[in-house]
C-alpha cells in the first residue's frame, strides 16, 4: 500500500496509479483530509458545535480547485444549510479561513508538518485496525460523476485493504461546477 504526503499529491497519485495499474485501491494520496478538518473548524467555531458533530467536506484538487461540499452536509443529523445562522456568506468566510490557515502556519512556525503528521496517523490507524473510515482523500477518479483519469480528492471508506469504496456524494449544480473545474485543471497534468 502507498499513502503519498507530497505536493502536488493529486497528480503524483495519478502517476503512482499509471505506475502500478494492478493496485488499485492500494495507491492513494492524503487529499483534502486536513483542508476539511480545518473547514469542520471555523464552521463549528461559528455555530458553536463541536467540529465532530459537523459532516461535510471539502473536495476535488489539493489547492486552488478545491471545494467545499455544503448544500447536503449534515449537523447532528440537520441541515447544514437549515441550521440556526448558516447562509453561504457564513460557508464563505469558513472556507476562506480554511484556505488561508496552511499560510498563517507557515508564517508562524515555517511548516505544517504537525498537522499532515496526524493525518497519516489517522488514516494509517484506519487501515491497521480495518476501522473502515471515510477520508476525503486523493483517488483516481473511475467514471465518477462521469469523470475518469485524474485523480482528486472524495470521500472513501479507508480499511485494511486500503480505498474499499469510493463514495458518491450528493452534489448541488455549484458544487458540480466546482467538480468540473477541478477535473479541467487537473486533466492537463494526468495525460
């Protein structure tokens, strides 16, 4: 099995699968795993919840074409979107803090290598124990959503053999977009 931490993490697990075309599942990248532990954050940091009790994710690239995944994500079982105080200026300014934390660390301790530590254990311990753990992270995409031949980050159910399923996610029209545009910037680096 290959867990790749690297930048660009999405284009590398696509080579590593080209590579190794008969391992499939057992090659994958770390993703948006962090990105959207970051997003849990700042939105349950302004709707005073725990982050655990928030479900959503952020998506598609490691970087400018990510995504956040909002319009069907849950809280406790509610809504996101129907939850007391969440509109998309609220989704907005969590989002932007997510993308902006990675350089706010950097800027203060020159790395971000804490937090990618604890991700690895993460998913490591999912597949050590078969936890079978959903993970957004990097996945060579297999006629999803009608995609195929980049890889990008979904969610997964991460166990001992690795990606054992690849989940489809409900997505609005926008989130589609954003699907689309993330597929397009990858594509020209996976062919």
């Amino acid at each position: 099995m290959l867990l790749l931490v690297t930048n660009p993490v999405d284009v590398l697990t696509y080579l590593a699968n080209e590579m190794y075309p008969n391992k499939k599942g057992k090659i994958f990248g770390s993703g948006t795993m962090l990105d959207t532990a970051r997003f849990r954050f700042h939105l349950a940091e302004e709707l005073k919840v725990n982050p655990h009790s928030v479900h959503t994710y952020i998506l598609g690239e490691h970087g400018d074409n990510s995504f956040p995944v909002y319009e069907n994500a849950l809280i406790g079982g509610q809504r996101l979107m129907d939850f007391d105080g969440v509109n998309d200026d609220l989704i907005k300014k969590a989002f932007d803090k997510t993308r902006e934390a990675a350089y706010r660390i950097i800027e203060a301790k020159g790395a971000t290598y804490y937090a990618i530590g604890v991700v690895v254990s993460k998913v490591m311990s999912s597949i050590e124990s078969n936890a079978r753990t959903v993970y957004p992270v990097s996945v060579v995409l297999n006629n999803y959503q009608g995609y195929s031949g980049v890889a990008l980050s979904l969610p997964c159910v991460v166990g001992a053999n690795g990606i054992e399923r690849v989940l489809e996610v409900d997505l609005s029209n926008k989130e589609k977009e954003d699907l689309k545009k993330a597929v397009e910037a990858l594509l020209e680096y996976c062919k």
